[in-house]
C-alpha cells in the first residue's frame, strides 16, 4: 500500500477527500463543514458538489486545476464575495449552482470563462443590480434562475448573449416596471417567470420578441390592468397565469391575440362579472381557475354561465357569488339556475383580431383543438387580415411618392424656366407641322387617282397617226370614267 502512493502522485491522481464521498470521477462534500476547496481532488474530476458548507469566499483561480469540470455545486453555503476570475480555467462547465447563498455582488465577467454554461442557478441570494453585460459570451445558456434577490430592475439588452435560453426565472423580485429591451435576443425562450414582483400594470407589447415562448407565469403582483398595445398574434402562448392581482376588468383584444391559449388561471382577483367579448374570444382553453373573485350574480354573469355550461374542459364549478347580498354565497352555476334568466343568451366565438398572412408552420401542430368547439365560430372578414399600421403607412408612401414628382417638377420650372418655354414652343412647332402635312397628303392621294392609258399598235403607222394628231386614245379616270381624246 505505500508503494502505491507514490505511483498515485507520479500518475497526477489524488486520493478522495476526507469526509467525501467519491464515485468514479465524482466527488461528493456534502455537510462536511468546508470552510475551503478541499485541496485533494483528483485533477479528472468531472463532478464535484460541495452543498451545505461554510464556504465563504470564492478566490481567483480557486477550480483552475479541475480544468475536467463539467458542473459544479456551491448552493447553501455563506457565499458573500465570488472574485471576477474565480472560475477562470473551467471552460468545460456546463452547471453551476450558487444559490441559498448571500452573494450581493457580481462583477461583469464573472462568467466570461465558462463559454459551455447550459445553467446557472443564482437564485436565493441578495442580489440588487444586474450588470451590464453580466451574461455577456454565454451564448450556449438554456437555464437562468435568478429567483428571489433583490432586484428591481433589468439592465437593457441584459439577456443579449443569451440566444439559446430557454428557461428564465425573475420571480420574487421587486421589479416594478420592464423595458422594451429587456428581453432582446430571447427568441427560444419558452417559459418566463415574473411572479411575486411589483408591477401594476403589464402591456403585451413588451413581448413580441419571445416569438417562442409557452408559458408566462404573472401571479401575484398588483396589476390592475393586462393590455395589448400594438396589434399582434401571439400564437405561441399556451398557459398564462394572472392570479393573485387586482384586475377588475379584462380587455377582450388581449384575448383576441392569444388564438391558442390552452390554461389560464384567473383566481384571487376582483372580477365581478365577465363580458361577451371576453369569453367569446376563449377559443381553444382547455383549463381555467376563476375562484376567489368578486362575482356579481346579477344580469351581467350571464356570458360567463353560458360560456361554462359549453365548456368542455377542466374548470372549477365552485366560484361563489358576493354579489348581490341574497346570493352571498351561493355558487354562481347553481344561482343562475334558480335566480337569473340566460337561457336566452348565445355567445358567438371569435376569431383573433390580428392574423398573420403566412402563420408559422411550426406552431401549427403545437395548437389543440378547443374543448369548447360546441360555440359557433363566426371567421373574421379579410379585412381584418391588414392591420391599421400597414394601411397607413401604404397611404404615407404614396403621398410621398406624389410630393416627390410635384417637388422635382416645381425645381425643374423655377430652375430651367428657358428650358420649359423652348418645351413649349417644339411641342407647339410640331403640333403646326403635323397640320401643314395633312393637306398635302390630300391633295397627293387625289392627284394619284388620275393616270393616262395610253395603247398604240406597235407600228410605224400607228406612230404617224398619233403625230398627225388623228389616232384614237383612251383617257381613264380614277378607274372608273372612260372618254375620248
């Protein structure tokens, strides 16, 4: 056994760690009380997690050895500063978990040395700013977690690098507002969280760049109001999560634009009743939670009972009235059986508002065929097909198209008015000329018509008679008058 040590050292292997646990070329320190990086690892190390430590600091260089490191977890330890060049020298990375830790604090390249990262786990720290350029070179990141920090906003163009994410967290947060930047080059993500922030408000808008994303989770915030802004579709979105707000009223366009929106949780807000337009555009749910509302049982829950006695899917038939006093209580679907008339109530399904003249083929074979497909769908006119900004900025083109012919027309005049006279003038000379010719040419076809035939034997005698003047000759005019001469 002590021959063998020496061979271990010549070899570059070294023995597993005390109080580790080692698996091939993985190395296990859980709940060991490392206050630093065991020193004796083996150099082909692949794996190594060191969870529930007392780790404090992360120095420069600190893994450089382990350059085999393919993921590598820090989580729950009492992490406090990670030095900028802490993870120099593990280009191979690709996970890495800081999380449950008291990380403040990140210099901007921090993780320009792990190119390979797929996730990154910062979650659970007290983390107040993003830096610009923070995830700048992790070009290959699928998994972002910043869950639970402190932050209150998103630097611009912060996600740029990220071209390959496909999962990003900002919950629990205290994000106020977003940019129209924000999420710049997140094209592949499919799943955003923003619940437990401070926004008051969320506007659609924001996302048309997330061209493919599944899933947008906005439960419990204070927003008061979802709207659309500018007309679009967005056929991607399948499950949206508004629950635990203060919205009061729905805005029917921003389920107009949402044509295959499959789950949508509404609980815990304070809608009192739901209109016409609303419901009619819930073309292809087939999951919807609306307990813990406001709901008025009167004439104006109407469209919402009818729309739920079609709806084949999964919902819950519980939601409960608290309006008015006497239906305190009372389950909306069974008051509307005793209490209110809408039998007589018909909701005819919409089409989305905004429709794009070559949809994504595809998102064709993500869409579900709506449970509720009982309701008649009446299609929008083409018409609709051409959004409002296309029209005019057709009719700006051509104003301006007509502007540039009058302007180059009004310099050319004011500039060369000699040039415009003499343009005049040999328009006016030709005009003259055309009208001289005409009688000319008259006058030539009327002469033409007139022709001598003149047939004499081929004789000398004949010859001395037409001297002596006393031959006979025929004089033809226009082919049709015959006389004597």
């Amino acid at each position: 056994m002590l021959c063998s040590l020496p061979l271990q050292v010549l070899s570059g292997e070294r023995m597993c760690p005390y109080s580790c646990r080692c698996e091939g070329k993985i190395v296990h320190c859980e709940s060991a009380g490392f206050q630093d990086i065991p020193e004796n690892i083996s150099v082909g190390c692949q794996g190594l997690s060191l969870r529930y430590n007392d780790l404090h600091t992360m120095l420069p260089y600190q893994f450089a050895h382990l350059n085999q490191l393919l993921w590598l977890y820090l989580d729950h330890n009492q992490i406090m500063f990670v030095d900028s060049r802490a993870f120099q020298g593990v280009r191979r990375l690709k996970e890495l978990i800081l999380s449950s830790n008291r990380i403040s604090q990140l210099h901007n390249v921090t993780f320009h040395g792990v190119p390979n990262l797929r996730s990154l786990d910062l979650s659970y720290n007290m983390l107040q700013e993003l830096q610009p350029g923070q995830f700048f070179g992790l070009r290959k990141l699928q998994n972002l977690h910043l869950r639970s920090n402190g932050l209150t906003t998103i630097p611009v163009r912060a996600f740029l690098e990220c071209r390959s994410l496909e999962f990003l967290d900002l919950g629990y947060n205290r994000l106020r507002v977003l940019t129209r930047t924000a999420f710049l080059g997140l094209s592949r993500l499919m799943e955003l969280h923003l619940e437990h922030n401070q926004f008051s408000r969320i506007n659609f808008f924001l996302f048309p760049r997330l061209a493919n994303l599944r899933a947008l989770y906005l439960q419990w915030n204070r927003i008061r109001a979802v709207n659309q802004g500018l007309p679009w579709s967005w056929y991607t979105l399948q499950k949206l999560d508004i629950s635990g707000n203060e919205i009061q009223v729905l805005d029917p366009v921003v389920f107009q634009c949402l044509p295959n929106l499959q789950v949508l949780n509404l609980e815990s807000n304070k809608l009192a009743n739901m209109s016409q337009e609303v419901v009619a555009a819930w073309i292809s749910l087939t999951t919807i939670s609306l307990a813990g509302n406001m709901w008025d049982c009167g004439p104006g829950i109407c469209p919402l009972v009818v729309w739920l006695k079609n709806f084949r899917g999964t919902k819950d038939t519980s939601i409960i009235c608290s309006s008015p006093k006497h239906l305190q209580g009372e389950k909306v679907m069974e008051a509307s059986k005793t209490y209110i008339d809408c039998d007589d109530y018909e909701i005819t399904a919409q089409s989305p508002l905004y429709l794009r003249a070559n949809p994504d083929p595809r998102d064709a074979h993500q869409w579900t065929p709506s449970s509720s497909d009982s309701l008649l769908v009446t299609p929008a006119p083409e018409q609709d097909n051409v959004s409002f900004h296309k029209v005019v900025m057709g009719g700006v083109a051509l104003f301006l198209s007509v502007s540039l012919v009058l302007s180059v027309i009004y310099v050319s005049w004011k500039r060369y008015p000699g040039a415009t006279r003499l343009l005049q003038q040999s328009t006016v000379g030709r005009k003259r000329r055309k009208k001289s010719q005409e009688p000319e040419q008259n006058l030539s076809s009327q002469l033409q018509e007139y022709y001598m035939s003149y047939n004499p034997a081929a004789t000398p005698e004949a010859l001395e008679v037409l001297g002596n003047g006393t031959g006979t000759c025929t004089c033809t005019i226009s082919s049709s008058r015959e006389c004597e001469v």
